[in-house]
C-alpha cells in the first residue's frame, strides 16, 4: 500500500520538485500540495494523507500553530516539519505540537525518503543537522538567546503589539474586535511559549524583535 502524502510549501518551484522526485517511489503517493496555512486545512480534510510534509514558514501563518491544529482535528496525520529552520527552539516546539518527523532542507534526498518510511511505520525522525542542532540548543539552554517570533501566531503577535504600547487587555480587544477575555487567553500563550512571564519583559521582547520601536 502506497504513502499517501501531503506537500505543504509556499515556494511552488521546491514544491514540484519535491512531488517529481517521491512520485519516482513506488511505494509514495503525492495526494495534494498547498502554499497556505488555510490551503493545507483544506488538503488535509479533503485527503486525510498519511503524511503531511510542513514548512514552518507560511504566508497567512507559522507551521508550528498549524501542526498543534492538526494534531487535535486529524490525528492520524502524522507531520514532518520540512524546512531551513534548523534551530532547536524551532524542532522543539514543532515536536511539541505534534510533529513525528524534523527534516532539514540542508539533508540529503535519503534523510527524506528516511524520515517518510519511519515516520510512516510509526516512528520518528530527526535528520541529522536538526539531532545536531538540538543535542546544541540543550548544550548552550540558557544562554541568553532571544525565542524566535516564529513560535507565536498571527493574533498572538498583533497582542503583543498591542500589549507592548501600553493597552489595557479590554483596549487590545476593541482594536482587534475580540473579547478581553480572548486577549487573556493570548496573553497566558504568549508567556507559556516565550517563557516570559511579565508585561514589562513582554515589551522588552516585542522591541528587540522589531515588533514595535523603542521611541
């Protein structure tokens, strides 16, 4: 029985020569591709595949978010981040959301058809420059190092924002037209995936990440 798979990449060139090169497997089935965050939810309650291969970065949202929806709607889809993201906060929060597999775009064609087959069989699978770079971030854990704005969603930034001007969570809710109590909801988010724990850090944050200016 073939693997049925799911190519979700906003970059249609690496998306086609993705899907020729496993179509060449006798054992993969390519079912769909997508560019979008919205597109992949599509493709995957249309084909229900058996793998799903994720970039983390897509237009409309981060694959990290993506992953954690999909993991609790279709649980059978087993994820594989498929991206340049190679830093360990990235492959630990993807495999926190769900993901089985984290393949490298650095890797060879074999991690690939490796990381399919294992993830497939109901394993896991880490190429080896994203086993490197986490045996590397546990090393160096607590080194200072910024998280990256990648591991929070499009509302939970547009919060921060909001937060780090100085607004109330019941003034973020009316520019947003969300409740206060769904701007809570974001805020605890935002302090459980960052690690930070206070408006004031939270400001701090959104400014060395550019989200706002320090004037």
């Amino acid at each position: 029985m073939s693997i049925r798979v799911l190519i979700a990449d906003d970059h249609r060139m690496f998306r086609e020569a993705l899907r020729d090169y496993l179509s060449a497997e006798s054992d993969i089935e390519i079912v769909g591709e997508s560019g979008t965050c919205k597109e992949t939810l599509q493709e995957a309650a249309r084909w229900e595949p058996d793998i799903l291969l994720l970039d983390i970065q897509l237009p409309d949202g981060n694959g990290i978010e993506l992953c954690r929806e999909l993991s609790r709607s279709h649980p059978l889809i087993k994820t594989i981040a498929l991206t340049g993201n190679s830093g360990s906060l990235f492959i630990g929060e993807m495999m926190k959301a769900g993901a089985r597999g984290y393949v490298v775009k650095t890797a060879g064609e074999d991690e690939l058809l490796a990381a399919i087959h294992a993830v497939a069989s109901g394993g896991n699978f880490l190429s080896r420059d994203a086993a490197s770079s986490l045996a590397n971030g546990f090393r160096n854990e607590g080194s200072g190092a910024e998280p990256p704005l990648s591991l929070i969603g499009r509302r939970e930034k547009e919060v921060l924002q909001h937060l780090a001007q100085g607004k109330s969570s019941a003034e973020i809710g009316y520019a947003l037209g969300i409740s206060a109590g769904t701007v809570e909801v974001h805020r605890r988010n935002l302090r459980q995936k960052l690690g930070i724990h206070t408006t004031a850090e939270l400001t701090r944050y959104a400014i060395k990440v550019g989200l706002i200016d320090s004037d």
